[in-house]
C-alpha cells in the first residue's frame, strides 16, 4: 500500500518483450477494477455529476500514472484516457447501458503505449480523451 492507493506487481505484461495478449489479460482486469470502484462510488452518491459535467479535462500522465476513481479525478481536475473511460463506463452502466472498454497499443522506440476508448452496444465508439481535449491521433482500435 502507498498514500491513496495500491501498488500492483504484475509478472508478465506492462515490459519490453511482454505479448500483447499478456498486455490486454492483465489491462483488462485492470479496468474492470477501476471501472467497478468507479460504480460503487456513484451507486453510493447518486447526484454525482457526469464526466463530461465535471469539468475535467484530458492530460497525459506519465508511463507510472495513477489509476484514479471519480473521487480523485474529480478533484485533481484532469486524468488520462483509462480514468477518464472508466469513470464514463461506469456512469453509463449505473444508467443501464452496455458500454465497455476496449484498447490501442502503440509501440515506439521507448515501448508500449496504450489507449483506452469505449465500445457502445450498437458498435459505436467513443473517445472521453478526445471529448476531453486530447489531440494525438492513435492506431485504430484493437479489441482483446
């Protein structure tokens, strides 16, 4: 444990020669985590307002950023692509619909990046990073 959070050591995936399929097991239950923090928290304060309502704004985090919930994004004011969709998936599952998290990689001379988006039930997508005012494009989506 450390100050507001918990650190995870995570064998195979997040290095160099890590397979994507490593990569997407492990980045999947990652989210699935923080997505379901992020319900227990609006279950629990219903009038929370909705990201977009928030005032926050997208900002890229360095390769060891925090996984933050709603609480501490709402806070801090802005948050990278993963809290930035978990807290949305989360918002539209308390709503009762079907959204899930879907993800990029992009490799480059320093290793691998990654970009969360969401996938809607009708097949549509969505970008809170890109709403929020990202502006990189990235590679088209890969879903694990």
């Amino acid at each position: 444990m450390c100050p507001q959070g918990v650190v995870f050591g995570i064998d195979d995936a997040f290095y160099a020669q890590a397979s994507k399929s490593s990569n997407a097991t492990a980045l999947r239950a990652l989210l699935d985590c923080l997505v379901d923090l992020d319900i227990i928290y609006l279950k629990a304060r219903p009038n929370t307002p909705g990201l977009y309502e928030a005032r926050v704004f997208y900002h890229f985090m360095p390769t060891r950023a925090p996984w933050d919930t709603i609480p501490t994004l709402f806070s801090r004011g802005y948050g990278d692509c993963k809290s930035l969709a978990a807290a949305r998936i989360a918002e539209l599952r308390c709503r009762g619909q079907v959204a899930k998290p879907v993800f990029r990689f992009l490799k480059n001379n320093w290793g691998t990046m990654f970009h969360i988006l969401i996938l809607h039930s009708n097949g549509t997508w969505e970008c809170p990073s890109r709403i929020l005012g990202m502006q990189v494009v990235q590679e088209q989506p890969g879903i694990l």
